[in-house]
C-alpha cells in the first residue's frame, strides 16, 4: 500500500500534470484522465507519512519482532499479557482499516500531512474525522503494547537473567515501550480535541479572525494553532526514537552475534539509552523553529537537540568498537527456532 502511494508520488514529481500510466485508470475521480488533482496529491502525502511511520515501522519493529523475539531472549513463555497483545493487535487493525477505508469517503482521505496541522486539518474534508479515529485506535493499540512489553520485561525474566545481563535489543524495547507509553496520550489527548474542534463546534486550535476560501469563518476562536503543533511534536518526536531504538538493538545484537564476542561498552549504551529517552523528550520544539517561539526557547530547543546526539553517537561508537577485536563472520544471524531453522552452517 505505502510501495503504491509512493510510486504515484513519485510519478508525479518527475512528470508533474502528465498522465499516470495504468494505475491513473484506477484512481477514477481522484486523477480525471490520468493526471493526479492536487487534492489527491495531498491525501497521498499525508497517508504515505501516516502509515509509513504508524502502520509500519511501529508495528513491525515493536509490534512484531518485538513481540516474537522479545520473550526468547528472556527466557518467558509468551508475553505478560497474551490477551491484551491480541486486543492491541485488533485495536492495530481496526486502526488501519480505518485510515484505509477514508480514502473511500467522499472527498477521500485525510489531506493536512501526516503532521495534521491546524487549523486547516480542522475546516478540511470529513478525510481528516477518519483520519483522527483511526489515531485513536492505533494510540490504544500501542498503550496497551507498551504496558505489556514493561510488565513483561519487569516481571518475566527467567531467574538469574538480571538486568545487566539483559540482551541489548531487550532494553532497545524497554526504553522504547516507555516512550510509547509516555508520548502517545498527548497525541491522544489533541485528537480528541481536533476531533471535537471538527464535530462538535470547539475551537481548541482555531484562532479568531480566519478567512477561509475568502468567507470569514464563523467560529467561537481564540483557540491556538501552535498548541496542535506543540502536542503533536510532543509524542512525534519520540515517535523518532521509537523508530530507531528496536532498529539498534536488532543492529547490536547482530554485531554481537556475528563478532562473536560480547558488545563493547554494553553498560555504557544500556545508560545512553536510557539518557536518549528521557531527552526526546525534551527536543519536540525543534520542528517548530519557524513558529516565532522567541529566542530564548528556541535556544534552549537547540541546545538540548545538541546534547541529546551524544548518547546517541555514544550507541554508535560502542557498536563500531565492538567490532575491534571480534571474529567477524558476514553471514545472516542464524537460530535453531522457527522459522530461521533453514540457515545453514554452525551456528545455533
Ligand atoms: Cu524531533
């Protein structure tokens, strides 16, 4: 789905305003004789960010290896929580469905970017009510993953595992679930107050005195736009790292695996990690550099940009030291599990 939208986007930059061969036939409405509306376009855009970074990464990162691998490398027979997991998995799918299904709508999906900025994500097409439903769903599905990733690492451990001794991609995990767990309710929370800016009449985001297509809008107003932006940075940020952590710790513990030897500094990136997390969120306001924040907030969001890339380069380092002195072997990470029975060679 996301290969598709992408492919078509790209069409587009390279041949802006000429015919989309084959699939243009498919879009019907939305690309009258080939060649893509601009509105379209801009649903594209803002569904591609969507679901590349909420039904993608997060799922099969955290929601999938996670959960599969998670549980071996600690020794436990499944999750804390098997039945919240498989409530979170619906809560996923009935999310995804969602988002899918509002390019079906009439005016079709939500257009205001994968950021959903206001006040345009509040006057724009029934797309973006969809679009917020579907975030709600998909918030929940990753509350609950989170609280059960957390329990199941506190509690599950087999006896003698203790903490520093934990694989690496278990505290990539760790550190992960709470980011989830900590970031998501404000995106939650700014959800349901666009959706309520957009069904019920508040003006949560919408400023007074905006003229729409020429018409001055009638709303209550004094809302705020920047407290859409300051919320959605707030989890989106994090967001960032809940896509890199479970990236390092696979990157980790195939150095370890295919260097045969333990990583070096493990300590020392177990507390970077936890130094990364508690710092993303403190670093959201730098997207929003062009907002008129003042300097001195700016200062202060550029200063802790600057600090939070030490832990980072510190995991980094680490993982390139590890290196020195290993076996170093370039075949793919084998086990004798299900399903990477099939690898060959020695390894187990
Ligand atoms: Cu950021």
């Amino acid at each position: 789905m996301g290969f598709v939208l992408v492919l078509i986007i790209r069409w587009q930059h390279a041949y802006a305003g000429q015919p989309l061969p084959i699939i243009g036939g498919w879009l019907g409405g939305n690309a009258p004789g080939g060649i893509l509306l601009p509105e379209f376009y801009n649903q594209l855009g803002a569904m591609h960010g969507t679901i590349m970074v909420f039904l993608g990464v997060v799922p099969l990162a955290v929601g999938a290896f996670g959960n599969y691998v998670l549980p071996l490398q600690i020794g436990a027979p499944d999750m804390a929580f098997p039945r919240l997991n498989l409530l979170s998995y619906w809560f996923y799918l009935a999310g995804g469905l969602v988002m899918l299904a509002s390019f079906f709508t009439p005016g079709g999906a939500a257009g205001s970017g994968w950021t959903s900025y206001a006040p345009l994500s509040v006057v724009a097409i029934d797309g973006q009510t969809w679009w917020l439903a579907g975030m709600l769903l998909i918030i929940m599905s990753s509350l609950l993953g989170a609280l059960n990733f957390i329990t199941t690492i506190v509690q599950l451990r087999a006896p003698g595992l203790t903490w520093f001794r934990l694989p690496f991609f278990v505290w990539a995990q760790f550190v992960t679930a709470f980011l989830l767990l900590l970031a998501f309710p404000a995106l939650q929370a700014a959800a349901l107050l666009q959706g309520m800016d957009r069904l019920a009449g508040t003006s949560f985001f919408m400023p007074s005195g905006l003229v729409v297509s020429g018409q001055p809008l009638e709303r209550a107003g004094e809302g705020s736009a920047l407290l859409w932006q300051h919320l959605f940075w707030f989890l989106a940020h994090p967001e960032v790292y809940v896509l890199v952590l479970p990236a390092l710790g696979i990157i980790a513990e195939i150095i370890a695996n295919n260097t045969r030897k333990p990583l070096w500094g493990y300590r020392l990136m177990v507390y970077s990690l936890f130094v990364l997390g508690f710092l993303s969120f403190m670093v959201w306001a730098h997207h929003m550099f062009l907002t008129g924040m003042g300097t001195t907030i700016s200062a202060f969001f550029q200063a802790t940009t600057m600090i939070i890339s030490i832990p980072s380069v510190v995991v980094l380092s680490a993982l390139i030291l590890s290196l020195y002195g290993g076996s170093i072997r370039f075949n793919t990470p084998c086990s004798s599990r299900w399903p990477f029975s099939q690898c060959s060679g020695s390894a187990g």
